[in-house]
C-alpha cells in the first residue's frame, strides 16, 4: 500500500466512524458528544503550542491568546463548581487521579477507596495510579443491598486505619457516595477527602447528584468528557483545603509531577464546555436523571431485572441491569449482541460477581448522558428499552432490529444543551 493509500484509508475510518456513531445509540455511560463549538475549540491551532507552567508565568514565549483562554476556564470552573480553585491542566481523570495521590500523599501512606468490583476506577488500586504511588491500598466495606458504602463499617475502618487520604467516587455510579457522613471521621484522623467526579462532573455542574465540596471533599478529581459533556481530559477542583505549601505541593506534583506541556486545544475545550454548563447545565443534569430513571422503569416494564428498584432505580445517568438469567455467558453474551443491532453500551461485573467473572459479568451498564444531549426524552427511553428487549428477551434478530435503530436514531442530529442549538423543544 503506497503512503497515500494508508492517508485516504485512515482518512476513511474515521469518516465511516463519524457516519456509524450517528447511526447507533451510544450509551457507554463514559462517553458524550460534544457541541460544534467545542468541536471548534478541539481542531483548533491550539493543538499546536507548547504552553507548561501558570497563564502569564510560562515557560514558552508565544502564549498571549493561551494564557487568556485557560484564566477565563480557571474563572468558569470555580463558578460553576463554587470552588477556590480549579486546574484544567490534567489531560485524563488518571492523570488527575495521579496528582492527587503524588501532590497529598507520600510512598507507604493508607489509602481506603472503592474496589474496581465494587465499581472503583482501576486508577484507585494497586495495579493502578495509587500503587504507582506505593499507596497501602485498602477497600471501603460494601452494602451489595444498598449498592453503596456500608456506612457505619467504613467509619470503623477510618478510626482503625487512620488513613492519610480517603477515595469517594467511581465508575459504577448509580447512587451518591456517603461523603457528608464519612468526611468528618476522615478529617478527625487527618486524612484528606478526595471524589473522583469522572462520571458525574457534568450532574454535579448542575446541581442535580451530590455536592462534594460542600458535604466535606477537600478535592474533586474528574474526567470531563462523561456527563460534563467536553472534550476527552481531566481536571482537579478544590476549595483551599490546608496550607500554602500543602496546594503548592499539589500544584507542583500536576506540573512537573505527572504532565510537562497540557493539551491546550482539550483545554480550551474544557472552558468552552464550563460556559455551556452554566448556561444550560441545570436543564441538562434534570434531563439526564429523568431520563436514567425512565429507561429504569421501562427496562422493569419489559421484563429485566434493573438494579435499585427500592432506591428508584438509579439518580444519575447509569442504568445498571442483572442479565445473568438471560443466558450463561450475561453481560458477555449481551453487550456484543445488542452492538449488532446498533446499541452500544458495557458490560460490567456486579458487587457480588466473583472476579473470574470478568468476561461473563452479570451486568450492563447504560448511560444515558449522550442521548439526553442529542435530545431524547423520556418517550425515547421506552423506545430504546423495547429495542433491548427485542434482542435480549425476545432473541429477535439483531439485524433486523439495527434497521429500526437507524430509523429511530437519524431523527436526533443536533448537539442540545449549546450556544449552537440551545435546550431541546
Ligand atoms: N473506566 C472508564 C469507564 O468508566 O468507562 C472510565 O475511565
């Protein structure tokens, strides 16, 4: 294949992707779509400058338009986020989650966090960013009935521990963290209080799933392209939570620590995303939750087994469904197959699945994020609920049903929620 041809087909793949994704019905719960604005900021000559380092303190010459951007998305996060302070530099929620434990922890410090099976991020383990750090990594006790922390075993955990810092948050998500409840024991033994928003910045933005900063999180570490609907990075938000040297120390361990040059063109981004959550972010983060809850409901109606009935289901943008009964191999035998009729979405292991399960999990994960932004409503939720059910229950033929989801998705093209399109009629 000469040069030219490997150009024109990477050039294809990507044009064929564009064409497939607006055909199907994503609801990978850690996915969105941007707005033509942010779309701009991200193909933007931005992507070509070296930056590193404080707006007007840098360490490149050629930073006056850069420097302007990044103080007015400092100024947009910390309104949004009623927070002190907020840096847009991490380049993913990992990145992010590597400062935190570099910036407020040392090597052989305790940490408590959620387990990956639990529904943890795989940053906050020992085979992630909080070994890299050398952390003592232990797991917060686990209520598989009330699919959160056991409150008042953490609390003894805490007392025992003494941790230096403790891990709310995860990818999992489907009920806030207890954060108002354990954020005063973890201070009585020192340690700091860190949430990791990756999944729910964009609810938090809007008011609508929990407020860390204010029920006692000294940090909030994020991704910003899940339900904050921006580009792909990261982002670390914080009131000020010690001493001077204690957030310089934390400002040292993001740059130099983990990055050198940020992603100016993502950053940009990421500013342009913050002005659009404070405009319309509260009509967003309702119409998410209202929509999570809807597919929950129609997902009972049509016979599955939807995880929380008693707590309502769900109140963020995941939707999380039991499918061992359907068939040996669950979410593994699942997820493929609704792929085929053009739904995309995870699957997961449960709290109670035994690790070895990892391939054959007993559960889906849906979000909903990505098709609120497109403009779907609650009508839509029973829709794609039927859909599911068709493939999963009624084994009709993915094919076939992929038709239907073209039909059902091509009426969805705009990017709501914007400057460029506004709320949804
Ligand atoms: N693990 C990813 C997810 O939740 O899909 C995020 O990093």
């Amino acid at each position: 294949m000469s040069y030219a041809e490997y150009r024109k087909k990477i050039l294809g793949f990507i044009e064929d992707h564009e064409k497939w994704r607006k055909s199907t019905i994503n609801m990978i719960a850690s996915e969105n779509v941007t707005s033509p604005t942010v779309t701009r900021a991200v193909a933007s000559g931005f992507m070509h400058k070296y930056a590193e380092g404080w707006p007007r303190a840098r360490y490149y010459q050629g930073c006056k338009y850069v420097d302007e951007v990044e103080l007015l998305g400092v100024e947009l996060f910390t309104k949004l986020f009623k927070s002190d302070f907020a840096d847009l530099r991490p380049i993913s929620g990992t990145n992010a989650n590597q400062a935190a434990f570099f910036g407020l922890t040392n090597a052989g410090d305790k940490a408590i966090v959620l387990h990956t099976s639990h529904g943890g991020h795989i940053s906050h383990m020992p085979f992630g960013a909080a070994g890299m750090r050398g952390l003592e990594v232990h797991t917060w006790p686990f209520d598989n009935e009330e699919f959160n922390i056991d409150v008042d075993k953490a609390e003894k955990m805490i007392r025992e521990l003494e941790p230096k810092i403790v891990v709310f948050g995860g990818s999992l998500f489907p009920f806030p963290h207890p954060v108002k409840e354990l954020a005063p024991v973890a201070k009585e033994v020192g340690a700091y209080v860190m949430y990791d928003a990756a999944h729910v910045l964009g609810l938090i933005a809007g008011g609508q799933f929990q407020d860390p900063l204010r029920e006692g999180a000294d940090i909030i570490t994020a991704s910003t392209h899940k339900t904050f609907p921006g580009p792909q990075g990261g982002v670390i938000i914080y009131k000020r939570f010690g001493e001077t040297e204690e957030i310089a120390r934390l400002q040292w361990a993001i740059f130099p620590g983990v990055l050198s040059n940020h992603h100016l063109h993502h950053m940009a981004g990421k500013a342009l995303t913050a002005a659009e959550m404070l405009e319309y972010g509260e009509a967003y983060a309702k119409q998410i939750v209202k929509n999570a809850k809807a597919l929950a409901e129609a997902l009972a109606e049509e016979g599955f087994k939807v995880i929380g009935e008693d707590k309502g289901y769900t109140e963020s943008h995941q939707v999380i469904v039991d499918v061992s009964d359907l068939h040996e191999a669950a979410g593994g035998w699942a997820a493929p197959l609704l792929e085929e009729a053009g739904i995309i979405l995870n699957k997961n292991l449960l709290p109670w699945d035994p690790l070895e399960k990892v391939e054959k999990p007993s559960g889906l994960r849906i979000g909903v994020q990505e098709v609120t932004r497109v403009g779907m409503k609650e009508d839509e939720m029973k829709e794609i609920a039927r859909f599911i059910k068709r493939v999963l229950i009624d084994r009709e033929d993915p094919k076939k049903v992929e038709k239907d989801v073209f039909y059902f998705r091509r009426n969805y093209t705009r990017v709501y929620y914007s400057f460029d399109y506004g709320l949804p009629e």
